[in-house]
C-alpha cells in the first residue's frame, strides 16, 4: 500500500491506494493557512498511514515553490509557509520514504503517464483554480528546474491588477477562478463564483461576457508565449475553469491560434481525473520510490 496527498490551495485530497492505484480510503477536507496547514498536512498524512497496514511510501503534492530533491515546501503566497521540510517531518512521524513535488508537476505526472497528454513528448498541463502555474513535459521529460519551472501564473500579461505575489498584472491576478469571480463583482456589484460567471457566458448576459473574452485573452497571451518557447503537442487545462468545456477551449484556442505564426498549434483538450489529478501524480511519485530502492 501507499498513501497520497495533493494539497491545493483550497482543499487536501488524500488517498490510500495499492500498487494499481486502487483506492482503499479517502480523505478531503480545507486547507489551513499558515503554520495551521503544515499541522493539517502531517495530522492528514499520519491518519492515512494508520488506514494504510504495511504501508510503504508518501507522495506528497503541495503547492508554490517546492525543492523536490531536499523535500522542501520553500514558499506559498496562498497558503503562507516557508521552508517546511516535508520530507524529513513525514519520515520522522511514519519512517516511510517520502516524494514531495509540486502540486501541479503532480498533476502533470498524472496527465503524462496516465491522462490526457499520454503519448505526447511535449505537452503543457494547465490547472486553473485558486492559482495558475503549468507542468510542462519537453522531450518527454517533466521539466522542475529547481522548483521553478512553470510558474506561468506570475507571468505578466499587462493587466493592472495587484497579484499577491507582489508584482503586479500576473496571469493568476485575472484569470484565476477567484480573479474571474473577482472581476464580475467589481463590474456588477454581484458577487458570485467563477462556474456561475460561465453560466451567464452560456447565457449571452453582456458583463459576464466581457469578463470572460478579457480572461480569454489574458489566457492566451501566456499559453501562445508558452507554446513559442516548448512547442507543446497539447495544452491539456484542469482545474475549476476546466468545467467550463468547450466554452473556454474552443475561444481559447482561437485566440492562440491568432497570435502564432509558424509554430506548432497545440490541441487543447480538458484533463482526466477531476481535481484527484494530483493525488493520482503523488501515489505515482510514491510508486517511484519504491522502484529505486
């Protein structure tokens, strides 16, 4: 057995699965900020491990920037931690080896091995929830970079928006779930949720659609940048804005398609698993582990 963990901004998903990925317990519950979240992460860890008899590895997923080779959760603006050594907390509580990564690169790995960019070389996977970053698959190796790698959500897209990371027009700033939410209450004075501006788009009402064609736009900016610099094969979305379908991927990739040349088009298409993407990519790592040892 194994136990599974993706922590997302919003909610933790966690699972015991055996070596097939069949689930044999599950756990979801919110997010803590702060040293609330790293308490909520090990008590959520250990409970799994105790439901998990003969358990024999953790992957770990958790978001911002993370140093996958020390185990170490170095920052999250939208949690609130800084240096939390996962890895070496985990081991000293269940002396099970521990994988930690990045939430999205664990959705990747799920997306790559098992979902909707399998067979493709090159690929980006794209969450658009709480945050936006991208795991991106060159020559058929996910790329990390030190923690680094795929921040696409702090890429300047020329808006004025404040971004919590401290700069100022992020991608995340306008075209988060919650920005999107964000930017239909400022217009209206309505507030309400990212799937309920998409039901007004669907509808025709005028301010949602212009809520909506600007955070394509802004979308398309940083995916047609992203597509000149990995040639990616598809461009696979997740996250809560996925739900919106063909209303976001189809204006979406035409408004790549007009801001490339002679690249490469990439297919867009919507993620497999849900939101249990990242806990399929921690079990994944977790599997990992024991092929090394």
């Amino acid at each position: 057995m194994i136990v599974a963990l993706d922590v997302g901004g919003t909610s933790m998903k966690g699972a015991v699965m055996d070596h097939s990925l069949e689930r044999t317990a599950t756990v979801r519950r919110p997010t803590p900020r702060g040293d609330a979240a790293v308490a909520a992460v090990l008590d959520t860890v250990g409970e799994l491990v105790a439901q998990a008899p003969g358990a024999e590895a953790v992957g770990l997923a958790v978001p911002g920037i993370v140093d996958d080779e020390a185990g170490v959760a170095v920052w999250s603006e939208n949690i609130g931690w800084r240096d939390v050594p996962f890895r070496d907390l985990i081991r000293e509580r269940t002396g099970l080896p521990v994988a930690v990564g990045h939430d999205v690169r664990a959705g990747g790995t799920a997306q790559q091995r098992l979902g909707a960019a399998r067979g493709a070389r090159n690929s980006l996977v794209v969450p658009i929830g709480t945050g936006i970053a991208a795991a991106m698959v060159i020559d058929g190796h996910l790329c990390v970079g030190n923690g680094y790698a795929g921040e696409i959500g702090h890429m300047s897209v020329g808006a004025d928006e404040p971004c919590v990371c401290g700069g100022t027009g992020c991608l995340e700033a306008v075209a988060s779930g919650p920005a999107v939410a964000r930017r239909y209450a400022r217009l209206t004075g309505h507030e309400t949720t990212a799937d309920a501006v998409a039901a007004l788009v669907a509808e025709g009402e005028p301010d949602a659609v212009t809520v909506w064609a600007e955070t394509v736009g802004w979308l398309g900016t940083a995916l047609a940048a992203a597509t000149v610099l990995a040639a990616p094969e598809v461009i696979v979305i997740g996250g809560g804005l996925s739900r919106a379908g063909d209303l976001l991927l189809k204006p979406l990739a035409d408004d790549i398609e007009a801001r490339l040349t002679f690249h490469r088009r990439p297919r867009l298409t919507t993620a497999r698993f849900a939101d249990e993407a990242g806990c399929v990519g921690a079990g994944l790592w977790a599997l990992d582990l024991l092929e090394t040892q």
